[in-house]
C-alpha cells in the first residue's frame, strides 16, 4: 500500500475503452483550457497504462482542441516502451513527482527507484525538449536540507522545468507519521534556492499540491520560456 496517500493496493478492473472518448468529451463540454489527466499505477497492465494516456491525449486533443494537457504519470518501471508512447501523444506538460529524498524511498516510496524516476525525467527531454517537464515532492518526512538541494541539482541535470513543494500531511494513523512541518520562512528558501538554481517555475509553500493552479502555472511556463 502507498505510504503517503490515501490509496489501497487492489487488483483493478480491466481498462474503459470508452474512457478516452469520456475524458475528452468532459473536458470540451466543460470548456476547459488546461486539463490534467493522472491514473493509479497500473503495473498490472504491459505498458503500465501508456497507451491509454496516449489514446486519452488524442481523444482530448480531436474533441477541444485549444485545451492544453499536462499528464501526471507513474514511472513506468521495467514497462519498456512505454514513455516513449505517452511522450509520443505531445502532452504539454509532463510531470512525475520523485515524492521525497532518496533516502526515504525504502519507508515512503517503496517498490520506487529515485533515478529510475530522475531518467524517465530526463528521457522525456531528450525525447522531446518542447514539453515541460514537472516534478514534486512534500516535505515534512524527516529530510535534511542538504538532501533537498541535491534533490534540486538531480532534477535540474535531468532538465526539468517546474519543482513543486509542500508539506506532508498525514492521511491516515496508518500512513508515515509527520515528521516535522516546515516554516514558511524555509519554503521561502527553498523557492529562492530553486530559481536559482535555474528552474523555470517554482512553487513552494504548506499548502502547494502538485495539480494545484497548473493552468496558472503552464501560462506561467510559456511565458519564461519566451522571456
């Protein structure tokens, strides 16, 4: 079961074919101008859900067309071919978040590799440098700072654009115990760290959640890559 989400470990249920054609058809009735599309990890299935990522972009994609996507993604690990196919469909914002330190993977991410993760990020780039790249993490589980700011240069050697921040909150007695809640002084820090650093967008507080305003922020985005 995750560590850190209010989420089960199941057998799911075979995948919608109609769910693409729903998706798309939800998001032109509703007049959407940013759409973001995530999943449960699916490492039941061969290419651990690409390919409905992939259907679900163009199926959007035909039906509102003006609407831009981001798509938050699992890691895809031992699922080969996979990025390739969902990076394929040209979502404009790719984000799959390393979570925590590397150091906390065993008890918070476990089943997870850290540089599986920073690789995938990277592959994206290399793939296709016009997609933003996205990547978060909570704090609050007992990181150090040091472990951040190497965190930080991982994710800048990977090429990513958007490093988002915020505070672990517990959702159940049985999930990982808070460990600390970060000031906002040092969520601050963090930020002013971060751009530094060479990030295009940094959002960092208590309360930044990975989706949270990404339309806001993909304007933000385009807007810094055209300055």
């Amino acid at each position: 079961a995750c560590a850190f989400c209010n989420v089960k470990t199941g057998l799911p249920a075979a995948l919608d074919p109609n769910e693409p054609g729903s998706v798309a058809q939800a998001t032109a009735k509703l007049g959407l101008e940013h759409v973001v599309v995530t999943s449960v990890d699916r490492d039941d299935l061969a290419d651990g859900g690409a390919a409905h990522f992939a259907a679900t972009i163009a199926a959007i994609r035909k039906a509102s067309p003006k609407t831009t996507i981001e798509i938050l993604t699992p890691d895809f690990l031992r699922k080969e071919g996979a990025l390739e196919t969902v990076v394929a469909a040209k979502p404009d914002v790719f984000n799959h978040n390393l979570e925590t330190v590397p150091s906390n993977y065993l008890t918070v991410r476990p089943g997870a590799r850290y540089f599986h993760s920073i690789r995938l990020l990277q592959r994206v780039k290399e793939l296709d440098p016009q997609i933003f790249t996205k990547s978060g993490i909570m704090v609050g589980l007992g990181e150090k700072r040091n472990e951040v700011l190497q965190l930080m240069d991982d994710l800048r050697s990977a090429d990513v654009d958007f490093l988002t921040i915020g505070q672990y909150l517990q959702p159940t007695r049985k999930h990982h115990a808070v460990v600390d809640f970060v000031t906002p002084d040092e969520f601050k820090a963090y930020e002013t760290v971060a751009y530094a650093k060479g990030f295009l967008l940094v959002s960092a507080s208590p309360l930044t959640r990975s989706s949270h305003h990404a339309g806001d922020d993909f304007r933000k985005l385009q807007e810094r890559r055209r300055s």
